[in-house]
C-alpha cells in the first residue's frame, strides 16, 4: 500500500469507532481526516482545544477562511450550529470529561496503555499541546497512526520515549489491524487480511495476544 492508501484505511477503520451524539476531538495529521469517512447517519461533534465545538470537515481549496483554524493550524468548516469560546473554556470540557472520544497519533505506544506522542529527544518541538489533558480526560483514547515508522517499531513492550500519559490508551488502529489494550497486554481483535500474524508480529515490539474471534479488518 502507498502512503495515501494506508491512511484511508486507518481513517475509514477509525471512523466506525464514532457514534451518534459523541463529543470528539482529533488529533493533528491523520487523525484530521477521519470526518470524511464518518457514515452519513452518524451525528458527531467535533471539539477542538483551540476553542471550538461543531467543527465541520476540511474546506474545499479556495474556500479557506483564516478565522477558522483546528489547533494544528488546518483549516476547517462549521457546522450549522457550531460555537466559538477561549481555550480555558475549551479545556474545561476537555478536563472535565466532557470528551466521549479523542484518536490521536503516536510516536510509541506500549502494552501498559502508555503513550510517547510529543517529543524525540534532541528534536525541536512546539510542546505537548492539549493532548496530555485529552489523554486523561477523554473517555475513550484511541490511536490512529502507521504501523512502524521507517521500519522501526512504534508499538511496544515499554515506550523509550518520554511518555505523554501512562495507562490511558485503549485501541490502537494500524494499516495492519485493531488492538485492544487489556489487562493481559495487547490483544490483536482485527486482521488486515493482506498481512498474515507473523508479518504483524514482525512490525511489533511487544508480544501480541491473537483474539480466538480474531475477524478481518472491519470497512463498514
């Protein structure tokens, strides 16, 4: 798979993970794109840090408007509806739990539910931003993101980067499959049929626990 063939698959996989009425915040990257794979159906409110509520997917080029930025700096539509406040407040639903759902993207993730998403050391960077707070306040943590990185393991036994938050993780969606962070470690619950068991375990660090209903990767 190309590079753009990897990240609709993970987007159209995460996107079944939404439901009518949830509060959603994404991540920056690919996380951005779930929306256009969200069923027609299926009502979603999509929150933003930098102080939004009843985001819309992405505008069509030309149509821009500069007033209106996600936290990554993309721009973005509203929705009939939508409402704008500072980011104290924005965090105060964040914070307060307000938040059903937020998928993000990784750096590491390990079998502990522990997540490296904010620095490489010796790296520069523009700081942690809102995802150490969506971490711990969102109800549901997922992550969308690429296998591996460059051929490197992303998905570990023990993270080696500095961590965002321990513990908080709760699905992890690849071109490869859908992982559950359970008590045992990780259970992999959805295959990518153009990849076999041995080959997702080659990708991976940690040591997989293969699900005994372990079904083809869901599209719909």
């Amino acid at each position: 798979m190309d590079k753009n063939e990897i990240r609709e698959v993970i987007a159209r996989r995460a996107a079944l993970e939404l439901h009518n009425g949830d509060v959603v915040n994404l991540g920056i990257g690919l996380p951005t794109i779930i929306p256009n794979y969200v069923p027609e159906d299926v009502n979603v409110i999509l929150q933003s840090e930098n102080g939004l509520l009843g985001m819309g997917v992405a505008p069509a080029e030309g149509d821009e408007d500069p007033d209106f930025v996600n936290a990554g700096g993309g721009f973005i539509t509203c929705k009939n509806g939508a409402s704008s406040f500072d980011s104290s407040v924005s965090f105060g639903i964040i914070r307060g739990g307000h938040v059903d759902v937020t998928i993000l993207g990784a750096l590491q993730v390990d079998e502990k539910g522990n997540l490296a998403n904010w620095i490489i050391p010796g790296k520069k960077t523009p700081g942690m931003g809102g995802a150490m707070d969506l971490i711990v306040g969102a109800k549901r943590v997922i992550l969308a993101m690429e296998h591996t990185a460059r051929g490197s393991h992303k998905i570990m036994t023990d993270c080696n980067l500095p961590l965002t938050a321990a513990g908080q993780v709760n699905m992890i969606i690849t071109e490869m499959g859908v992982m559950d962070i359970v008590p045992e470690g990780i259970l992999l619950k959805e295959i990518n049929p153009l990849f076999t068991i041995e080959q997702i375990q080659e990708a991976t660090d940690a040591k997989l626990i293969i699900a005994e209903d372990l079904i083809e990767m869901r599209k719909n």
